[in-house]
C-alpha cells in the first residue's frame, strides 16, 4: 500500500495528521536521506524504501496523541503501530511507530535502527548505544570490523547532530 514516502504522508493527511507532524516527520526524512546517502556511499545493502517510508509514519500515532508533539511522551507509538494497521499498513511497517522508541527493548531490525537514528540525530542528540548498533550493523554488512568504521560514522553522526538546532527552527 505505501509505495512512497509521498503515500505514506498522503495517508497521514487523510488521518488527520498536523502541519507540524508531518513537518516533523519531512524533518527526519532530511536526516535519513543524509544517513541513507552515506549508507549507499559504503555499499550497506539494506531496505533503502522501508527507511524512507519508516520514517514517514514512525510517529503516526501522534494524530492521536497531539499532546507528544509538544510534551513529549510514548502514547504515541502503540497508539501509531495499532492506527496504520487498522488502515491497511503493513505490520512490519506500523512496527516502526513503536520500534523508533523502543529499540533497545525490543528486537529491532537495522532497518528500524537506522529510522530510530535518523529521529534522534535530527534533534541534535546523540545516542551511543544505537549508534554502536546501527555501526555493527555496517560493519557486519560489509564484513568488517566496528572499528574500521567507527571514526567515520562517529564524526559523520555529529556532524548531522550539529545542524539540530537549525532544524528544530523550522520545526514551528
């Protein structure tokens, strides 16, 4: 059913998402296509489609719960995962409303991770422990050690994180 990014938006609309959600979810979408273009610089093979449109609903459940737009809060990730299902969505992709947040208690894929990523970078945080798993993830696709890509994903992570503040300014 979503095909797109440009799909996945147009359902959100139709769901009643915000403007701000889904500038919200645009915003992330920069930083995955940032994440997504060094990925392909390496050669990871990965789902690049599932990414893109993981990334596109992966706070869907915010039409629901507004409230986290603001305040912050996880209402928003089962509430997200249970409305695209009921609206036809895959399941492996409404999984990324409640995998972007929960992935270091769940099983995630490196498809969710990269999502989880991307929604955490484009803030201007960092988050150690799913950078070390999204740099394994690398690393074991391209059959090397962490450690020969870590230097390189480490700086190329904050300089993304560094460009938070500017995007939380377009953002409102």
């Amino acid at each position: 059913m979503l095909e797109s990014p440009e799909d996945a938006f147009n359902l959100l609309e139709r769901l009643g998402a915000s403007r701000r959600l889904i500038k919200h979810l645009e915003l992330v979408g920069e930083v995955g296509g940032e994440v997504i273009s060094k990925l392909d610089d390496l050669g990871v093979q990965y789902d690049k489609l599932f990414v893109q449109v993981g990334i596109a609903v992966h706070d869907a459940g915010k039409i629901v719960h507004p409230t986290e737009l603001e305040k912050g809060g996880n209402l928003h990730e089962a509430a997200g995962e249970k409305l695209l299902i009921e609206h036809g969505v895959d399941a492996k992709i409404a999984r990324c409303c409640r995998s972007h947040g929960q992935y270091a208690s769940m099983s995630a894929s490196f498809e969710e991770l990269i999502i989880a990523l991307a929604d955490t970078l484009w803030k201007g945080s960092r988050a150690a422990d799913l950078e070390l798993q999204v740099i394994d993830g690398v690393a074991a696709r391209l059959q090397t050690d962490r450690w020969d890509l870590f230097q390189t994903l480490d700086i190329f992570f904050e300089e993304i994180a560094a460009d938070g503040d500017e995007r939380l300014s377009r953002s409102i």
